[in-house]
C-alpha cells in the first residue's frame, strides 16, 4: 500500500494529465456534490449506452465540454452550469441539503 507522500505525488501527476481527475485527497462538500453530479453523467451514459457525441448534442453542448465533463474537468463550469445541464436529461431533479 503506498504511503501518503506516494499517493501525493501521483495525484500531483495527474492534475496535469489529460484523462480523468480525482477528487482531492480531503474534497471539500462543494467538490464532492460537484462530482456526485458528474457522476451522474457518465451513469446516464453507460444505462443509455449513447456515446459522448450523442450525449453532446442532447445538452446542446460541443463535445469537447462533454468531455470535459465526463473526465472530471470541471473548472469550466459553474455548479450552477453543471445542474442546469443534467435537469435535461433529468427533468425532475430534486436536491436536497442536508
């Protein structure tokens, strides 16, 4: 098992990548809701087994943006943006806090 240093490290790597981003080692709740919501695009995808493309032109969104979405890259969007988009594919979205 790598030590926390290690998983540092890595995680340091990867915010300069180009695939997928992780959450942070200690993610705020802002950042986890955040995910949680991206999340939900990549579940409506793999249930639908539309493609990115596809997925694109439902939101009304050029597929690099999708992509962004689906790997995580949020800086681009506002959470706002983010919710906005997913009430089209789920119209009745209902967010609770707790």
């Amino acid at each position: 098992m790598p030590n926390r240093a290690e998983i540092r490290k890595v995680l340091k790597k990867l915010e300069k990548s180009e695939g997928t981003l992780a959450l942070p080692e200690n993610p705020t709740p802002l950042e986890k809701f955040r995910h949680d919501i991206q999340q939900k695009f990549v579940r409506y995808i793999l249930k639908t087994k539309i493609t990115q493309r596809e997925m694109a032109v439902l939101l009304e969104i050029d597929e690099g943006k999708m992509s962004k979405i689906l790997r995580h890259r949020l800086d681009d969007f506002s959470t706002d943006r983010l919710i906005s988009l997913y009430e089209k594919i789920n119209p009745n979205l209902k967010i609770k806090v707790s």
